[in-house]
C-alpha cells in the first residue's frame, strides 16, 4: 500500500546507540500523531526525547504546508547506525579494553490518515496443522 509521503525529517550523529533507539522507534510506526506523541512523553528513555523533538519538527512542517495533526500518522520510523568512536578502558595489569561509542541516524516521515479498512492477513498454519 503506497502512502504519500507528507514530510520528511532527519536528525544525525544522536548519541545514543541505534538498538536502543529501535525499540523506541518500533513502538511509534504506524500510529497516529495525537496517540505518539504521549507516549514519547511518557518514556522513560533517552531516545524517547530525541524522537519526540523529531514529531514536533515534523509536525510543524506539515502545518506549514496546511496539513492538521489529526490527520497524519507516522509511516515511517528509522534509525540508522551513524559513526563508532573507539575508546579504550585502562584494565588491570597494564592493559587495555576496546570499546565503542555509537551513535544514530534518526528519521521520521509523515502520511496522511486513509480511510480504507485494512485488509486482514491469513494466519499461518502451525506445526499441527490447524
């Protein structure tokens, strides 16, 4: 089902691993702009504030080419991997750990609501055949 693509927003170099912003992220796709934007507000994580600066920029775009907040969702919510910093631990004896400092590429792009009813996917068979 093709959407058109209302706005488009990026913010890069975040610095906040890009597993932990997925989980985020995966929670948002999908929903409507009213019903995410609590729920970033109301998460507890680091990558919650930065994805919920992302809905409002990307809100106030829609706004400026005439488009309301009730009647967008969230089609598409991405993080990327950005650059790895490597850093080192001082350890016992001498030595030392590697370990690196990663950071994310976000985006999120905007649709518009389409009153279509969603066509229900068949389920799968399981081991037992029912």
């Amino acid at each position: 089902m093709d959407k058109k693509i209302i706005t488009t927003v990026q913010l890069r170099e975040q610095p906040v691993s890009p597993k932990k912003a997925r989980l985020v992220m995966d929670m948002i796709r999908g929903m409507d702009l009213n019903k995410a934007v609590p729920i970033l507000d109301n998460t507890n994580k680091k990558s919650a504030r930065i994805a919920l600066s992302l809905l409002k920029s990307a809100t106030s775009s829609a706004k400026e080419k005439g488009y309301q907040a009730n009647e967008l969702i969230i089609c598409e919510s991405l993080v990327n991997e950005g650059r790895k910093l490597k850093r080192y631990f001082i350890r016992a004896r001498g030595r030392s750990t590697k370990y690196l400092k990663r950071s994310s590429h976000f985006r999120v792009s905007l649709c518009l609501k389409t009153d279509e009813k969603k066509v229900k996917q068949p389920k799968t068979k399981g081991k037992d055949g029912k």
